[in-house]
C-alpha cells in the first residue's frame, strides 16, 4: 500500500479533514518535486493545493495566488519559472531584471519533510502542496537576503508587502493604499471591481474583523455584487466572503495591494527606486 492510500484510509476524526489534505499535498509534493509529464511537481502554474508554512509569508504566496486567478497574471508566474540543464530551477523577476536559481537538492531538502507536516508530526518552514509556490518562496528568500533591492520585510520573507511582490513580478501599474485613505482606497477597490479579469489583488488586514485575522493577508479571488471573495494561505481551499459595507465599516484595519496585469498604467516605481 503506498503511502497515499494509506492517508486515505486514515480517519477524519483523528488527523481532522484539513491535515488529511495537507499530509496529500505534502505526499504529491515530495514525489514529484521535479518537471514531470504528469506536470505534477515544478510546471509553472500554481495548479495545486497551498498551506502556508511556519513563515510569516502570507503576502507573498497571498500575491501569487492572486497573480493565478487571471490568464495575464498565469502567464507571468509561468514566464518566471524555468529548468535549466544541469537540473536547477531559475525564477526570474521581470521587474528588476534578475534571475535566481534554486538547485534540485535545495527544493527537495525543504519539501521532504512536507509529508509530516500535513501529518501533524512536524512543522514545515515553508508551504506545503504546490512546488512552484515553494520555489517562488525559496528564490524570493535569496533576493531579500541580498539586500540590493528596495523591498521591506520584517525578517527574510517574513513581514512584507504584496505590493511589492507585484513589482518584482511585472512592471506593470500597481497601486496600494491604508485603510484610513478612504478616497484612495475607494479608488482601487473601484479600479479592480471593473477590471478585475485584468487585475490581483490582496486585502492586508492588520486588525481582524469579523472572520479575518489580524495581521494576515488575503488572496482577492473577486468581487461578486455586494461581497468580495477572499482565500486564506493557511489553506487554499478555503475561501471567505467579506460584505463591502463590512470594508467600508473597518477603514484604518488593512491594506490593499493591486496590480494591473494588462498595463493601463504606466509606472514609475522601478525608476526612483531601483537604478
């Protein structure tokens, strides 16, 4: 029996149904930690299952989930991962015109241990089920530690900005505001109401109201009439409906991070900030 089935036959009420799908993303992900035909491992999608790891990242997998939900914003995830010959993984940021790589052996050293992380034994620094979203987070750990670009986290990737993650990965329009801006963040939540198909978002809330967390960010799915749908890193199969009038209630308790992904707007981040 191997060991999928195994989980399979393990029952919900012990390990509970959320660590159930963990310990199978952490299985698919220690398997196939490799471009396969089966595109099951490293594929340049975001195509599989996420649990955020013990790292305080959850803008910067909350923004590339976000990039996932719209077919511009697919293709850049897409363009900025590759194989190279002797087997490494590169991930290039097309804002700042840098690539970094990331080894076989460093991706399947962080992933090995996913297995029993969805199986409660262990804590995994890093996400659990996609590959690609690991890779992103193992590049993106690389570039902070440089130092050399304008990005602002608290420790590592721990503590950022999606914000700044939409730089890096496009040079398209961004936009970010305070909830207490009640005028700017009038604006963009209208922006990505109307272009949402073209646009990522993420809702940063700082102090929690109504399901939300404090000090935790969203994935913006959309907005739909009267709600917007938001998903939660800790588990991407779950999504949570925020009213607007519930918004509109907690100005000054997040953020709002937004690309346009179909360049409406020329930006002029990357020339005062980074020569």
């Amino acid at each position: 029996m191997d060991a999928i089935n195994g989980i399979n036959q393990i029952n919900p009420r012990i390990l509970g149904d959320e660590n159930i799908r963990k310990a199978k993303a952490g299985y698919s992900e220690t398997v196939y930690g490799l471009f396969d035909d089966e595109n099951k491992g490293v594929n340049g999608q975001i195509d599989e299952e996420v649990f955020q790891g013990q790292k305080g990242d959850c803008w910067l997998i909350s923004g590339i989930l976000s990039l996932s939900y719209d077919d511009k914003g697919k293709e850049l995830i897409k363009d900025a991962i590759g194989q190279n010959p002797d087997g490494s993984y590169s991930v290039y940021f097309k804002g700042i015109d840098k690539e970094y790589t990331v080894t076989k052996e460093e991706l399947e050293r962080n992933n090995k241990s996913t297995l029993m992380n969805g199986l409660g034994i262990t804590n995994s620094s890093y996400s659990t089920g996609d590959d690609d979203m690991l890779l992103i987070e193992l590049a993106l750990e690389k570039l902070v530690s440089e130092g050399e670009v304008p990005i602002e986290t608290l420790d590592g990737i721990t503590g950022g900005s999606a914000y700044y993650l939409y730089e890096l990965f496009t040079d398209n329009m961004t936009g970010y505001a305070y909830g207490d801006d009640e005028e700017e963040m009038a604006n963009l939540l209208n922006y990505y109401n109307q272009y949402q198909d073209d646009c990522s978002a993420v809702l940063g809330v700082d102090e929690g109201f109504g399901s939300l967390e404090d000090d935790h960010a969203y994935a913006v799915k959309e907005i739909n009439g009267q709600y917007m749908t938001l998903v939660n890193p800790w588990d991407t199969t779950k999504e949570i409906n925020v009213s607007i009038e519930e918004l509109k209630d907690n100005f000054g308790s997040y953020d709002f991070s937004l690309a346009d992904n179909e360049l409406k707007e020329e930006s002029n981040w990357l020339e005062e900030n980074y020569a």
